[in-house]
C-alpha cells in the first residue's frame, strides 16, 4: 500500500496520521510512504518528483491500495489515476476541498474521509461564551489545504445572519502587517485559526510556530477546529482528530481487502470532540462553568490543575496496591492450609476418575512427538489404554507395531493417506487438527475415527508436542448419516411446502382487492361518487392489509405474553360494515349466497372494543367461509345478543357455511399455530395457519371464546362469544373525545414543525397540514429538529409532528433535548409521536421522553387533526401561545 502525504514528515499533523494508518493496520500490510511537501513547495514544482518516487516503488508491483492525505495528494492521485494507479482503490483523508472531494469520488474507485471542521460547532461554542460578538474572523492562506478550509468557514456565514464574517489571509499580508491586523482585533470579535503556512514575505510557518506568533500578537483568545497546537496556546474549540481519520481511511482498506466492494463506503466526515486550555482559560477570564455551560457533550480539559490524589498517584496507587496485596497475602496463608488437604483429595478423585475415563472411553489419548527439521516423523511419548484397542492389538503389539514412526503403517490402513500430508501442513503451522477419516483394523472392520489435536508447546531441541484425542465415532456416524437423511426429508416436504409458501394467500387476497378497485377507480374518474367510493374501499383494504402483517408479529407478542388490546369507542355499524365490504367482493365473485345483519339498527350505537383486530377477527372468520364454500353455496353472517345490561353487553357471533367442512381429527388441532388440514377439499386453499389462533386470542382477551362445530363435505359453524361495553352514538364521554368534538379552524396559520427523515412521508404531512392553512417547517433528523427549535423566536411553533426512527438522532432524543432546553415554552410545546413502533411499550417510551400523544403509522388524518387541535387548545387554555 502506498500512503501519499500532502506535507513533509516534520508537519504537526503527519505524526498523528501515521500512527493512526500503521496501528489500524498493524502487520497486515507493506506501506511505502510518499511525502510531497507542498506546505513549503509548491505543487507543480514538486509533482515531477513524487511521480518519479512512485515509479520507482511499483518497479516490483502494483500497489494494492493507495491512502492520500490532505488535498494536494489527492489531486495528484487524480491527475495521476491513469498513469499510476489503474484500477486501484484510492482512499483519502483530510480533505479541506468538499467540493473536490464529491467530484472525485465520482470515479467508482475513490472515496474517503473529508476534513470538515466543525466550524458551525465550534462558532456555536465561541458565540456563547462571548455572547456580545459582532464579527467572526478567520485566519487563513491561499494553500489548497488552506483555500478549503475558507470555503468550509464562508459557507457557514448564512446560519449566523447578525454576525459580520471576515478572512484574514495571511499569504496576502507581511508578518507585521499580520501582527497589526490580528492585534487590532478586539472583544467583539471571535477569532478562528484555519490555516497559516506562509506569509507575504515568503516566511514559511509550522502549525506551532503560526499559533505562538498569533497568539503572541492578539489580545482576544483564538479559538481552533483541530487538534493541532491545542496545547501551544488555543483557547479550544470543537475538533477534528487526524488520528481518527487516518484509522478509518485504514479500515476501509481492510474491509475492501477481505471482499468488500468501494461502493459500501461512500464519503463521510471525521469525528470530533472538544478541548479547551486551562492555561488560555484562565489568562481571559474564562472560567470551567462558562464553558461546560455552552456545550452539550463531554470536553476534555488540558492543563487542568491536579487534585492532591492525581499530584501524588504515583506514589499513593502503588502503595495502596502494595497494602492490598499484603492483606490478600495474609487471607491467602491462613485459609491455604486448610485448603491444601482438601485440595490432596480431589486431586486423587480426580485422577482415578481420569482414569476410569480413559480406559472406557472408545478410544484414547496419545501424545506425540514430531521431530524436526521435517516434523514428518513422529514419535510416541504416551498412550492410553484405549488406544490400542482401536486397531485391535494389545498394548506390545501396538509398541512394536508403531516402530520407529508412530504414523507410517497409518498409510497402509487409512482409506485416504492423503489426511497425512494435512497432519504434517498443520504440524509445521502449529495450527490445530481436526479430521474425521475411515480405516479397517486387523480384522478388516471397517471404522469412522475421528481425531483432534492441538499443539502444546516445541521442546528444547525444536521438535513439536502434540496432543492427540482418537474416538470411535462408527455408531455414532451411522446413526447421524439416518438421522440427517430423515431430517432433509422432512424438512424439504414439510416445514418448506406447508409453511413459508402458504404465508403468500393471506396477503395476496387484499392486493388483489386494491388492484381491482384501483383498475375500477381508473374507469371511474367521470364519475366523483364511484371515485371516492373505490378509494374509501382502497383505503379499508389497505388497513386489513396491514393488520395480516400484523398478524404475524402478534403470533411472537402471544408467545412471550405481550399481546394485548387498545381499545377505543368505534360505530358498530362502521366496523362491520368494513369487514362486509371486503369479503362481499370474493362471495359475489363465487356467486355465494351471503346473508349478513342489517346495519342500519347499529347505526346510533358504538363498541368500545379493539378495532383493527376484532375487524381482522371477522375478516378471517368470513374470509375462510368464502374461500372454503364451492361456487353458489351459501355463507351466513349473524349476531345475537347473549346478555346485556345499561353499559356492557354478550354478544354471540355466528359464521356459517355449507362449504368443505373439517375432519374429526383435525378439529382436535384447528387453533394450533400453522395447523392445515390437508384433503380433496382444502388442497387448493392456501393459508398461514394463524388466523383462528389469533381471532380465538381476540375473543378470549375480550372475556369470550371460540368454538366451531363441522363436518367433513358438510360445512363448518363458528360461534364467537365477546363481552363489550356500549353507549349510544350522541352520548361521548369526555375523556374519549372524537374528531367531531374539536373545530380544525384552530389550526389556520399554526406553526408546525415536521420532523421526518422519510421524504415522501415529510411532504405528504406537509401538504395535509397546508390543506388545514398551516405554515410547516420540515426537519429530517432528530439534531436538525432541536436546533431549529432553539434558533426559533420563543413561541413560535405551535406543535411538533416527531417521527421515532431517524438517523444522527431519534425522536426520543430530540424530544427531551427540547424538553430540557432553558426555554419558556419548552415544556409547553405540544410533541406528538408519530411512529411505526405501535404497541403498548412504545407508547410509553413517548410520554416518558415528553411527548404528548402518541399515533401509530400509518397514521388517520383525521386522528392526527383532532390530536393537534386538543393539544394545541390545551396550550392555550393553560395560557401559553406563541404570544409569549
């Protein structure tokens, strides 16, 4: 690998790199180094040379992989590419040039890490430690290194409209035009150091020798965004670590180098961390808390006065352990001698136990020496008894049998001598031996003998010591050999045919469905009634759809008793009205007869019942009636009440067919998970097997059960009993409000603030939210949430929309980050969770992060309206708005 440095060995940061790249890869790889120099040359004038270098290092071969630090290496390997490094992978690090670097990258073979100092952290930081700045002014030169680093600083000027952003570039101004212009900076302004190779008198400068001429000449702390010269006089900053850049650059190589593609890796940027100088500190007056108060995460402070225990650890730590060991020393003497006796007996235990095992065991152990220089001669220093008896000798004939070399009538008896040549390959290595091989004793019986051996350590003269395990595994291989042949069987008929192919039927049956009204609602687009009719029914469709999902992630909840229901107050009438509308196309399609309940007495009445899962109950029961009734039977769908009085009420459930109908046999299994019945009937009826387990879960989590009466070619009964509460439609109860109660005009001209890493999704909610004379603002991860949240004037959002799952930071972060922000409407903001993690437990994870509400996706407009509007009506009664 050749590792291509922009600078000189001496450069401050090159140190750091190069122990970060060789650490990374340790013995792993032959590294040839190129340093171009180009802090003190210029790039043209030094291009000739590095190239000639590399020539003469490829003389041999090809380098595998190539690593460039900082810009000026980079674009030589560009320029280069072709000449030198065809088809090889290039990795860069230290990138200041962003722009450079994502055009580069552009090639499939180069991609890496860039060098993007946090100078929006590290401004951030300066800000509020000197909150009355009015100008921000960094300090550069016109190297590349030094060109993108200003462009980095500039492209940060439109996040910070109040400030003035100024560059001094010292290239362009003698050294005591330089003095002058960094002296005359007072305490309005907040000083960066960038970059400072050179000056206009042709002075070259090291990092160190930069930070003590500045610092030397300026009255107001300097701040920096690497780690560089920290301790030369840097007040601090948050930055970057070299070392950390050229290990990952290195560990790239190792990931593409064990058969990872480039395209795994695409460009990401350095880690940071912050460090502050005591020393700097204290000489401007800044104190510890000032600084720990102005940022969020963990700093490093350098020079920090000791306390008394680390100014004397030296001294105290070993004296302590010294102490420690004394009184573990003299525990140790008083309890060993009562240990030793005990210790005496089970040694002898277990030596006569070693010892039964050995001579019962089939098979044994022998210790081996190989001899050098070879190692292909080996000699036998022990055996045990059972050794022997394996090729059916006694112990003097086995002796005389195994001569001068333990492993040369081997060959005559092994069906493959060739396991030889692996036994002395690994011997030489010191590598274990595992083999399994077949031989025949002196009676020709045929064997399986397996063999495990590890080496122990190389005697004196060099020769290798071997332990060595022989087992007679012929039993035990017959028995696996019929084992393993009945296991494939099996598992190829059964778990494959009868499982993960069936798992398809449920699903496909509501594709189908919104398919086919989808086609309907193209040849309806005349006609706006049929056209809101199909999407209504795509719309219910869609929701069967996602609860079949469902149904499999319940099976688990079940399992491990997790399974629960939330209930909500629903129209009766809607919900099996639904359930009707999507089963009725499948009966009508078969020309079944189907009689359900007439919906118009349930109309005023509403269950307070599970929804989606009593409706995926029905639907499977329903479902099942049709796909197992031949073509013009008959399906009935009824409902009698049981028992009921003033608030709660029995309902008994009937669904019945005169389809195939059920075995005997199978009825004793029929709500057994992924239980089929297998006949002339329900061959071509393809299912999961989870449905009646999981309606029978629904109906005895609501205080019923299932019970099921059928005969074979006959036709099936189902009686479902369940117990609810109910109430008329016009009575709502206060603490169950619905959409209705809550007038949406409360949300024309909201703030809303989105915060949704999905695209799609974002613009969806935005639009909705539009729909409703909202002004939306859009955040796609958890950070950008909370900085647009603090940056806000105070008030300004009337709710959050927070989404769980998103990258750099969750919701639940962003969440308490907000919550814990010293901000008067911090704790009164409304934040909603709106999140794909929909059971119980994840709803709590919302509220205790400080949320408000919590909506599963895919979420009900209309639900996430009325949560809005009763959380921001809330705010408001409370007396908090954004007129604050």
């Amino acid at each position: 690998m050749l590792f291509l440095s922009s600078y000189s060995y001496q450069w401050e940061n090159n140190p750091l790199q190069l122990r970060g790249c060789a650490e990374t890869l340790s013995d792993k790889a032959i590294i040839d180094y190129e340093f171009m120099d180009t802090k003190r040359l210029d790039y043209e004038d030094v291009k000739d040379r590095v190239y000639k270098d590399i020539v003469s290092f490829e003389e041999d071969s090809q380098f595998d992989y190539v690593i460039t630090a900082d810009d000026a290496a980079l674009h030589f390997a560009v320029e280069y590419q072709d000449d030198l490094f065809a088809n090889t992978p290039i990795i860069f690090e230290g990138i200041n040039d962003v722009d450079f670097a994502y055009e580069a990258a552009k090639n499939p073979l180069i991609t890496g890490v860039i060098e993007t100092f946090p100078l929006e952290d590290t401004i951030d930081l300066a800000t509020k430690i000197n909150p009355k700045a009015k100008r921000i002014t960094a300090i550069s030169d016109d190297t590349i290194s030094g060109q993108g680093s200003t462009k980095q600083f500039l492209a940060c000027k439109e996040n910070y409209p109040d400030l003035e952003f100024t560059v001094i570039d010292c290239s362009a101004l003698t050294s005591s035009e330089l003095s002058s212009t960094v002296q005359n900076c007072d305490n309005d302004t907040i000083l960066i150091y960038l970059m400072m190779a050179t000056d206009k008198d042709g002075n070259h400068y090291t990092i160190n020798e930069a930070i003590h001429y500045l610092t030397e000449s300026a009255d107001i702390p300097i701040y920096k965004a690497d780690e560089l010269g920290m301790d030369e006089g840097i007040l601090g900053g948050v930055v970057i670590s070299y070392y950390d850049m050229a290990a990952e650059a290195a560990n790239t190589v190792l990931a593409i180098s064990h058969g990872a593609e480039i395209s795994q890796f695409p460009i990401i940027n350095t880690t940071t961390y912050c460090e502050f100088d005591m020393n700097v500190m204290k000489k401007n007056g800044i104190s510890k808390t000032t600084v720990l108060s102005s940022y969020e995460g963990e700093i490093k402070f350098i020079n920090e006065e000791k306390t008394y225990f680390e100014e004397h650890q030296s001294a105290l730590v070993p004296a302590g352990i010294i102490i420690a060991l004394l009184i573990a020393i003299l525990i140790i003497f008083i309890t060993s001698v009562k240990r030793n006796r005990k210790i005496m007996r089970d040694m002898v235990d277990r030596d006569r136990m070693l010892d039964n095992l050995l001579k019962n065991m089939p098979g044994g152990l022998i210790i081996y020496k190989f001899m050098r220089p070879s190692f292909q001669t080996a000699k036998i220093v022990y055996f045990s008894n059972g050794i022997p008896k394996l090729s059916g000798r006694t112990d003097n004939e086995f002796k005389e049998w195994m001569g001068k070399d333990a492993f040369a009538n081997l060959r005559e008896e092994a069906e493959h001598p060739e396991i030889l040549e692996t036994v002395y390959d690994s011997v030489k290595k010191r590598k274990p031996i595992s083999l399994n091989y077949h031989r025949k004793d002196i009676f020709g019986k045929r064997m399986m003998i397996s063999l495990a051996a590890t080496w122990s350590y190389d005697d004196a003269n060099g020769n290798r010591i071997y332990y060595a395990v022989f087992m007679d595994e012929t039993v035990q291989d017959q028995v696996i050999a019929a084992e393993k042949e009945a296991f494939l069987a099996k598992a190829s008929d059964t778990a494959k045919s009868e499982f993960l192919s069936n798992m398809s039927h449920d699903i496909r049956t509501p594709i189908s469905t919104i398919i086919g009204i989808t086609d309907l609602a193209d040849n309806d687009t005349e006609d706006p009634l049929a056209m809101k009719k199909d999407i209504v029914n795509i719309q219910e469709t869609s929701k069967y759809l996602l609860g079949i999902v469902n149904d499999i992630l319940d099976m688990s909840r079940i399992e491990s008793g997790k399974y629960t229901l939330n209930y909500e107050w629903a129209r009766a009438a809607e919900v099996m009205r639904s359930c009707i509308n999507v089963v009725k196309p499948a009966m009508d399609k078969k020309k079944i007869h189907f009689v359900y309940p007439d919906m118009s007495k349930y109309e005023n009445i509403e269950y307070y019942i599970d929804v989606l899962k009593t409706q995926r109950m029905l639907i499977n029961m329903l479902n099942n009636a049709c796909k197992f009734t031949g073509e013009g039977g008959n399906v009935t769908f009824a409902i009698r009440n049981l028992k009921h009085n003033e608030t709660n009420s029995t309902d008994m459930i009937i669904i019945e067919d005169n389809g195939c109908g059920m075995s005997e046999e199978f009825l004793k299994n029929i709500f057994t998970p992924f239980a089929q019945e297998k006949n002339q009937y329900s061959d071509q009826q393809p299912g999961t097997g989870l449905g009646l387990v999981l309606a029978r879960q629904n109906a005895k989590a609501m205080g019923g059960d299932i019970s099921v009466e059928s005969k074979l070619g006959q036709g099936t009964k189902f009686m479902i009993t369940y117990q609810y509460r109910y109430r008329d439609a016009d009575q709502k109860n206060e603490e169950e409000p619905s959409v209705d109660q809550y007038d949406e005009k409360i949300l024309e001209n909201k703030h809303i603030l989105v915060c949704e890493d999905s695209s799609i999704i974002a613009e969806i909610e935005k639009k909705q939210l539009e729909a409703k004379k909202c002004t939306v603002d859009i955040a796609e991860d958890g950070r950008i949430a909370v900085r647009k949240f603090l940056k806000s004037e105070t008030g300004y959002y009337d709710a959050i929309l927070m989404d769980i799952r998103m990258p750099v930071m969750n919701g639940l972060e962003a969440a308490q980050h907000i919550r814990e922000a010293d901000r008067s409407d911090a704790k009164a903001v409304p934040i909603i969770a709106m999140s794909a993690n929909a059971y119980q437990e994840d709803i709590d994870k919302s509220l205790k992060a400080g949320m408000n509400a919590h909506l599963a996706k895919p979420v009900d407009t209309s639900l996430m309206f009325a949560t809005l509007v009763k959380n921001i009506q809330s705010r408001e009664n409370d007396g908090v708005s954004n007129n604050l």
